[in-house]
C-alpha cells in the first residue's frame, strides 16, 4: 500500500581524525577538541588521542582518535536529506578539549560536502543489506569568525547502512554513539 511508512534502518556514521595541522598559535599547548554534528543528529566530541600531548613547533598534532555513531532512519528520508545538504552534511567546531562542562569554547568552524553519499540510496544490494553509502578522506579547513584558519584536520568519514538484523544483536537504544567501551546517547 501506498501509505504505509518505510521501515527505519541502522545507519553507522565512522569519523576518524588522524591529525590537525596548522594550530594557531594559542591553541599549540592544548590542541582542541572537534564536535562533529551530521545533518540534524546531535554533534559527537573527538577528543585529541594523547591527553596532555601538546603540538609540534610546527603546529601539528596526531589525533588517531575518531566516534562511531549508530542511528536509526529510513533510508529514502536519509538519502534526500544527503542530497539537499551534500555541501554541508558535515558541521565541524573546534571547542576546548578535556572540559567536563556543558558549555566549552569555541575556537572555529567548517563544513564538510558529503557529495555522493546519498547515491548510497540507490545501491544494488538486497534492501537490508550492509553496503557503504560512502567513504572519504578530506581536510577540513577550520577557520574562525574573521576567516583565520584555526586548525587544518586530516579526517576519514564513511556511512554505512546495517543489516535489519543487527537491530536485534545490538540490542540498544535508537541514537547510540559508541566509543570503545564507553557509550553516550544522542538524543
């Protein structure tokens, strides 16, 4: 029937920071964190990999550090909402590292084109089937208010959507972000 809702599917969205380059003076000490938020989902915190590790005389730092976020969504809804926004699927801000507090600075911003994604959508895999939507590597280019680039980060994203049974392995709530051992929960 024509009205009947599409099934949701599990989505896994993979960022991975290898490095930032070109850290503004300022921030060399302590490189900062990066909140990653893709399309209308909440944002996910990449911390710096070493902890205390400041940045080279160059400005560079290794991150080796990155989150992997599973969400639930039906997949003609996702694919229109990649192509709409393929030039901005990605907002990035460079925030203070390390702070246990809700509110943290913000030292810039950048947004990632996701162009190809959405063709994910339109794969020739059995509907359910896990198949990658897309994979890319890109530096981002983090500048602030008055365009002076913060930080330049070298950067691995893929999304992929999950076979229907993984819902039931996994066994978790809609909107897990997982990290490792530790688990947040986007709302």
């Amino acid at each position: 029937p024509e009205n009947t809702p599409m099934a949701s599917s599990l989505f896994c969205l993979e960022v991975y920071v290898h490095k930032v380059e070109k850290l503004a003076k300022r921030l060399r000490s302590s490189p900062p964190a990066l909140a990653v938020r893709f399309l209308d989902y909440a944002p996910v915190i990449v911390e710096p990999g070493s902890e205390g590790v400041g940045a080279s005389r160059d400005g560079s730092a290794w991150y080796g550090s990155g989150k992997r976020c599973v969400f639930e969504c039906e997949e003609v809804a996702l694919g229109k909402k990649l192509k709409a926004r393929s030039e901005s699927a990605l907002l990035v801000h460079a925030i203070e590292a390390g702070i246990d507090k809700k509110r943290r600075k913000q030292f810039g911003s950048a947004t990632v084109a996701l162009a190809g994604f959405a063709d994910g959508a339109c794969g020739n895999e059995p509907l359910g089937a896990v198949r990658t939507w897309g994979r890319v590597e890109c530096r981002v280019l983090v500048a602030d208010a008055y365009g002076r680039t913060v930080l330049v980060a070298t950067a691995s994203v893929a999304l992929a959507s999950l076979d229907a049974s993984l819902k039931v392995a996994l066994g978790g709530p809609r909107g897990t972000v997982t990290d490792g051992p530790a688990a947040a929960r986007l709302s």
